[in-house]
C-alpha cells in the first residue's frame, strides 16, 4: 500500500517506500523486491548508532500475522541502484 519512490536520475541511485499488508494469522517475509526501473533494487534499514546514521541491506523482512510492516524515511526501504532512466515525481 502507498508505495512512492523518490525522484531520481538515470545512472544513479533512489529509494522507495510503502506499507507491507499480512492479513492472515501466520507470519510472512519479504525476500525480495523487483522492478524495471533499475538494475539493482535491495531492501535496506537506516540505523542511527552515537549520532551517525548508516545504512544496512536485510536479506528478508518478518512481516507478522494481522500486522502491517512500513517502509519509509529513515528507517525500512528499498534502494533503487543505478537507474535506467529517470524517475520523475509522479511516475
């Protein structure tokens, strides 16, 4: 749900973020993200460590029963690694 990318260039890199829905009553994961915009795409968290901010690529995401999973500035996101074309607002 409310997915939205930031603008971006062709060559370089953006994020992405948006709501994980998992309406059932079993956990889920999300392993992985694709698109076409971009050569790359890996899903990441921001950290903040002694006022230094830094980023770490997660291999899955747990996505509990009944629960939503928000991915959004600052925190859980999708990288969007060197850009195949740009990415304007409103794509």
């Amino acid at each position: 749900e409310s997915a939205w990318i930031r603008p971006g260039l062709k060559g370089n890199t953006t994020a992405g973020y948006f709501v994980v829905v998992n309406p059932t009553n079993q956990s889920d994961k999300l392993v992985s993200v694709s698109g076409i915009s971009a050569k790359r795409i890996e899903i990441h968290q921001t950290t903040m460590e002694n006022d230094v901010m830094s980023m770490h690529k997660q291999e899955s995401i747990e996505i509990p029963g009944n629960s939503k999973v928000e991915f959004k500035p600052q925190g859980l996101h999708i990288m969007l690694m060197d850009l195949e074309e740009d990415i304007n607002q409103g794509d």
